[in-house]
C-alpha cells in the first residue's frame, strides 16, 4: 500500500455523480445500508480500546436528523456514508458508544482510511457552519448536492458555493548535510518544525516555496522537489509538501513570524534536542524521509 501521510488517500469513493440525484440520495439514506458520522462541533465519534471511527445506522441517529445537516462523503467499504453535523453546544451525545475526540490529537492512531473518513466529514461539517450566507448578496445558502455544496436561496442571485481550501505549503530546506527547522513562539519547548505559508494569488507553489523560506529565515533556495500532500482539516488547507535545496546558510528572521531557525545535522535530529513535529503532520514525514536519505548516501 502507498505510504500515506495522515488524513490522505482516496479511500471513500466519492461518487460525484450520486451527489446531483436526489432519487439516489433519498433511498441511500434510508437505506439498510446507510452508515452515519456524527462530528459534534468540530469533533468526530471515537471508540475502543484501540481507537477506531464509530459509525451509526439510521436508526441510532434519527433524532438528530433534519433537512439540512445530512452530507453525502460517498461510498465507504461499499455502503453509503454520510456525515451528520450535531450542534456543539448541545450535550455530548452517543456515550454508550464512544466519546468524541479531536482528529488533531488522534489522527495517527486511527486506521489509515477511517482517518480520511473522519477529516472529509469535520470538513465539510465545520464548512457549512461557517458558511451560513450567499457572499455576493447575503441571503440564506442552502446545502445542495447532498451537502457538498451550497445555493444562495435567492432566486435572483442562485450562487453555487463551493468548500473552500487553502493550500498551503510546507518545506524542508537542506544543503545536503543539514536542514533548516524554525520555532514559532507559542509552540512547546524546544519543538522546531519545516517552514510553512499559504500561497498567495498569482503565485506558483514553486514560487511560495521561495517566497516564504526567505521571508522567514532569508534563505535562499534553488531546486524544488515535490514530495506529497496532506489534507488538513483544521480548518481547511491542504499543505502541498516540498524538498528545496539551499543556495545561502546565512539565517535573519525577517517577518518576526518565528522567534528562532536553526541548522541541523541528521545527529542533531536523532537527539534530545530538537523535539521534532508531531507524527500526525506531513512536517514530520519530510524530517523523517530527509533523515532516511542520509542512510541511503
């Protein structure tokens, strides 16, 4: 199986063409079938000893139900699969079955293709509940699409209104035997990661690459290689992974966005010091694959 990062892998079949037959959709969600994923605010229903999604039949979720806050993901191990979005505010529901958790802190100890279950559902849920409003005239947005769009409910506007996502990149900078990691003030002690920014308009992700290494360490770099992405539901990005190599070692924070950057060896990195990205993040996965490189060579 590919090496998935975390969130990623085309593990739901989609099925975009079921999204527009509302024929479809009305016997699929009441179908035997059916399986739901409840996401509590922004957080998703976990279960077991060793952790896995929790997914409800009908039956289960029915008071929860109403017009508007079902969303078809597609098809999961071959049975339909919607999420269902549940106030947060409410009291947390389902305790005989699990608790709800966040992804953040549990994405890597869930199995790979129900983390992407659970990412695509929080996205689209923490979607509609930021985007109550067509932009251009202000009127009611509806779902539509069976929830993976909306329409303005304004029939002289009627905007289609799409989830939004940011992409973002993210980057390890190396000069063959070190790599360049910065800090950002709020992080734990002595916890460093890759450099990372969102793209700008007009900009090419290439370009974003040098763009944000020099804004924030004033390093230069020369080649960029694509490495992978990953999904990241926390909003809405998805970080858009490079390798860059650097053309300059001299470090000025020149944004303020870091309180420090630092060059360091694939010993520096087996250390103590420093504490390296968290494993769910795609930051992690590029120290770790630049670190295997040197044991290669």
């Amino acid at each position: 199986m590919e090496n998935y990062n975390v969130f990623a892998g085309a593990f739901v079949d989609r099925s975009g063409e079921r999204r527009k037959d509302p024929d479809w959709l009305s016997q699929a969600v009441v179908g035997p079938d059916a399986r739901f994923v409840p996401v509590w605010g922004d957080r998703c229903l976990i279960g077991g000893d060793r952790p896995h999604a929790v997914w409800l039949k009908r039956s289960q979720i029915e008071p929860y139900v109403s017009e508007h806050n079902l969303i078809f993901l597609g098809l999961f191990r071959n049975k339909p699969a919607f999420a269902i979005a549940i106030d947060g505010n409410e009291p947390q529901p389902f305790a005989e079955f699990g608790s709800f958790e966040s992804l953040r802190f549990l994405g890597t100890r869930l199995p790979l293709d129900e983390a992407n279950l659970l990412a695509h559902a929080r996205a689209l849920v923490v979607w509609h509940a930021s985007q109550s409003h067509c932009p251009l005239c202000g009127s009611a947005a509806l779902p539509e699409a069976g929830g993976n769009t909306q329409r303005c409910a304004n029939p002289d506007c009627g905007k289609e209104i799409f989830p939004r996502t940011d992409p973002a990149i993210i980057v390890l900078v190396h000069d063959k035997e070190r790599c360049l990691l910065g800090r950002q003030q709020s992080w734990p002690e002595d916890r460093y990661s890759t450099i990372a920014g969102f793209v700008e308009p007009g900009e090419s992700l290439e370009d974003s690459v040098r763009r944000e290494v020099f804004e924030e360490t004033n390093i230069r770099v020369g080649v960029v290689r694509y490495h992978s992405s990953q999904p990241w539901p926390f909003p809405s990005a998805l970080m858009l992974g490079f390798m860059a190599e650097a053309t300059s070692t001299d470090i000025v924070l020149n944004d303020g966005e870091l309180e420090d950057a630092r060059w360091f060896t694939r010993e520096d990195l087996r250390s103590d010091f420093p504490k390296l990205p968290f494993r769910i993040s795609i930051a992690r996965r590029l120290v770790d694959d630049w670190i295997m490189l040197g044991n290669v060579d």
